[in-house]
C-alpha cells in the first residue's frame, strides 16, 4: 500500500518535526488499510473474535519530516514466523528521492475474549502466510530489549486514562510512545531529534491501572525506559537522539 498525505501541526514538536507518537498513530492505520485490502484485516478479523496488537516495533528516522511537509509512505506484509507476522513500512518525501523513516514490526493475533494468542495461519490466505519477504524497510526483526544492569531509577507514575485508551479497551500503542517520550525528555520542551526508537509491549495495560516508569540512561545518546504495572512489565522502550 502507499499513500501520499501532509503533516499536520498536531503531528509535530516544538520544533516542527513528526513526533514519534504520531508517527505511531499512522503506523497503526496504515497496517489496518493494507490488511483490509489483504482480506486479514480489523473487520476479518472481528468475525472470527480475534485482533491485530502490535508486539514490537524499530523505527529508524534518517530525517524527520516537518509541518506541511509532504510525504510518500509505502507499508507492506513481509510473512510470518510462528505466530509473528511481519510489516515494514516506508517513509519519503514526496517524489520518493529521499528516505525519511525505517520501520520494521512485529504483530500477534489474539483472541478477544481469552487473550490467547492465535496462529496466523488460521487467518490468512495461503499466499500470505506463506510469503517470503523480498523488500526490507529494516531487514533485521525486532529483537528483545535487555533491561540495564544499573543506572535503573523510578522517574515517575502514571494512571492509564480515558485518553489513552482505544476500542479493544487497552491502553493504545501510540500512548505508551508519548509516555516513554515524556519519561525520556521531561527536561527538555524542544527535545533532541530522535534518530531510532523501539519498542516492545509485554503485557496489556488497561483502564485505572498505575504504571511505575523507570528509566536509565545506557549511553550518552540512549535512554531505556519500562513501564511496570505490580512489578510485571508492561512495555519497554529503548530511544537514541
């Protein structure tokens, strides 16, 4: 799938770039357009009571776009392993002469009611479960993030609310970006530019419940940052300016 569209002020930082978390909020519409078009999407999936979530994803931002600016984003299923399937997604500017933005994902498909995971095969066309990717936005899938060994502190708390929430009734994927955002730049109202950010969500985090955000720094440009519900981890985020 590829489509061309302008970003919007709302989409943007204090200086003008695409922020993450909105880079974040298209991803996710993105996936959905591309994998209704493919016959496994949101509306597919429903019938059979089951849903897409995003398990991890590694973005890559070669040059962040701007306010106004035009871009080209290209997103396409790369196949599947086990019970992950793949997607990578592609962003240039508008005549497509310049890469903006790397991203490779990793999606499981679960059942509404018990939360188990299901295996894609029972949901996708042959030909798609068994594709064999042949185009790499990020050609490495995502990988596990090692919590520090030190350096680890509690930078603050915070209770999952009507906001953050979306219409399976967990706290959207894009939020917990802007949390870790906000955890990993709370000093700086301009923040740094962003050159990669992943993220792994480990558990779901629902309504009223209290995460505890820890951070670290693991070099002089990353910053680690875990959101932690009763001692479960509930995502973990790994940033470099």
């Amino acid at each position: 799938m590829k489509e061309k569209r302008t970003i919007a002020c709302y989409e943007t930082d204090a200086a003008g770039r695409l922020k993450p978390f909105a880079f974040f909020n298209l991803v996710q519409e993105w996936a959905n357009l591309d994998a209704i078009n493919l016959g496994f999407g949101y509306e597919q999936l429903i019938e059979k009571e089951s849903i897409w979530v995003l398990s991890r994803l590694k973005a890559v931002f070669l040059r962040p776009p701007t306010w106004r600016e035009e871009i080209t984003a290209s997103t396409w299923h790369k196949g599947t392993d086990g019970v992950f399937s793949y997607r990578d997604f592609l962003i240039c500017n508008a005549d497509e002469s310049e890469v903006l933005i790397r991203a490779t994902s990793s999606w499981l498909i679960i059942h509404t009611d018990t939360r188990r995971i299901q295996r894609p095969r029972d949901f996708f066309p042959s030909t798609q479960e068994q594709l064999s990717a042949v185009q790499h936005a990020l050609e490495e899938p995502c990988q596990k993030i090692p919590v520090p060994e030190k350096g680890l502190i509690l930078a603050e708390t915070r209770k999952v609310r009507y906001s953050d929430m979306d219409m399976n009734l967990h706290m959207n994927s894009a939020k917990y970006i802007e949390w870790a955002m906000d955890c990993a730049s709370h000093n700086h109202p301009v923040p740094q530019v962003v050159t990669s950010f992943q993220i792994n969500f480990n558990a779901e985090a629902l309504f009223d419940q209290t995460l505890q955000l820890l951070k670290a720094e693991t070099d002089e440009k990353s910053r680690y940052v875990e959101g932690r519900h009763e001692d479960k981890s509930i995502f973990q985020a790994l940033i470099t300016f």
